[in-house]
C-alpha cells in the first residue's frame, strides 16, 4: 500500500544479496509471474482496491503457483485475520514492527526452505531430473522468453535404451 515502502524493503533486500521485483499494482501479480520465477512473494494485506487475501487466492488458483510461499508483511496483529490469511493461501506473517536485520534473516530463511522444498517436489529423486510437469512449465516459459526477446534457445532431449534397467 506504499510505494517507498516497497523499495525501502526491496534496496534493504537487495543489499543482502537478493534479487528482487517490486509491483505496487496487486492486480497485476499473475502476469508478473508468468513472466519470470519467484522464490517467494511478500505482501501486504492492505493494498489499493483489494487485500492480500483476495490476492492470495487469486495466487493459489494456478498450479504453477501452488509451492511459491506467501509472506504477509504486515502490522495485522489480529490473530483472526492472520488464520484467515493462512487459510486462504498465505505461510508466514513477519511484523512490520521487526528489526530490518531480523526481517532479512526472516525472508532469507523462508527462501531456503522453499527452494530446498520445490526440488524434492519438482525432480526426480533419483535422477534429480525435473519431472514431467515442471519440465513442461519451463519449457513454456523458455518459450515465453523466446516471443518478448527473440534470443534463440535449445531443449536437448535424450532418449536412453534400456533406462529402466539402470534406475533398477
């Protein structure tokens, strides 16, 4: 809900090594996601026109989405509110009120955890392949990238006789 808020926060980020993208039109969020990936969102549950609960729901509404953990950072303090938000999509409320430094080991933490999680859900335990659905995620969003920017690309494919009997 506030514009130099949002990049007070995202510059804090930044210098701890993050890389980060603002958006303070809410509405906007499914189409900044199809365009790139995110290791975590952060919102706000006061935003222009909506709130972060809506937003939430609007997230969890695409499989793609499903594993990309919501953190609310917000001066709620109403314990109703906050389950409400849970029960609607939302992980993890960090207070407004937090120290800078406590809130960057916060998000820093909640970033690891979600990357070591999305690999256990996305590849292959034993080969460490991506599975089939994330192989095609990314291709489509190669294929994305390929339409705005033009850039070439490459998709190798291997097909190896008699795999079964090496996974054996």
């Amino acid at each position: 809900d506030d514009p130099l808020a949002s990049e007070v926060y995202a510059e804090m980020l930044r210098a701890n090594g993050m890389t980060v993208s603002v958006l303070n039109d809410p509405l906007d969020i499914i189409l900044t996601m199809e365009r790139s990936f995110f290791d975590l969102v952060i919102m706000d549950l006061q935003m222009p026109g909506t709130n972060g609960i809506e937003i939430a729901k609007i997230i969890r509404q695409h499989q793609n989405h499903l594993s990309i953990p919501i953190v609310f950072l917000s001066s709620e303090q109403d314990k109703q509110v906050q389950m409400k938000a849970r029960q609607f999509g939302g992980d993890d409320f960090i207070s407004k009120r937090a120290d800078l430094d406590a809130l960057v080991s916060l998000i820093h933490l909640r970033v690891q955890r979600a990357r070591v999680l999305r690999n256990l859900i996305e590849r292959d335990g034993l080969t460490g392949l991506l599975n089939h659905r994330r192989f095609k995620e990314r291709v489509g969003h190669e294929m994305s990238r390929y339409n705005r920017t033009k850039l070439p690309f490459c998709i190798a494919m291997l097909d190896v006789d008699h795999f079964k009997k090496v996974n054996d």
